[in-house]
C-alpha cells in the first residue's frame, strides 16, 4: 500500500489543524478516476455538458466530474456510463473524473464520434 507524505496509507484520513485548537480534524477521503472522454458516447458527453445525466455531475470546459458513490448512488441510465460505474464500484473509485486531454485508458471502450467538449 502506498503511504501518504504524512506516513499514512493513501487514501486514509488524515488528522489536520482544527478550527478550535485542540479539537483534532479529519477530512474523509475520497478515491477519484481519471478517464478520457472517449470513454463515452457523443450523446453521453452532450448529457454531461449540458448537467442532464441521469446521476449527479458536475460540468466543466474539460469534461466533467460524475459522482459514483461508495457504495454507488444509483445507476446511471446512459449504458456506456453504467459500466464505467461498474468498473469504478468494483475498483473502490468514488468519483469519476472524464477529461478531453487524458489519454485512452486500454481494455475499455472508445467512441470515436465527436462530442460537445472535444
């Protein structure tokens, strides 16, 4: 397991300054998957552009940040992103990052028309 720059396991909270002193913080944290936007339909990456997709997102010029949920919030209706989401749940990734300039990850699959936010 990789450590953090703390010592801690990655991903695992870590204790940080406290509003009031001596009242110790812990942010929770949260696994994030970077994938390219390739990975989606044209109509998917339109839905994502324009916040219409069935689960919560969050638009933005590069792609956008899909909300997958541990353990998922619900399944999306878009096909192509329901099994990213599979993926995503069977490899403990809460989030779904999916940019323009990110390379195609290998053995998924790869939509060749353009999109909205190519």
């Amino acid at each position: 397991m990789s450590q953090s720059p703390a010592g801690s396991p990655a991903g695992a909270a870590t204790p940080v300054a406290a509003a009031r002193p001596g009242v110790p913080v812990t942010l929770p944290a949260e696994t994030l998957g970077v994938l390219s936007l390739r990975h989606l339909t044209a109509d998917t990456q339109r839905r994502l552009a324009h916040d219409l997709l069935s689960v919560n997102a969050y638009p933005m010029s590069c792609g956008g940040l899909v909300y997958v949920g541990r353990p998922p919030d619900r399944r999306p209706a878009e096909a192509d992103l329901a099994a990213l989401f599979d993926l995503a749940q069977a490899s403990g990734v809460a989030w779904l990052m999916f940019d323009r300039d990110v390379p195609v990850t290998g053995g998924l699959p790869v939509h060749t028309e353009p999109g909205p936010l190519d």
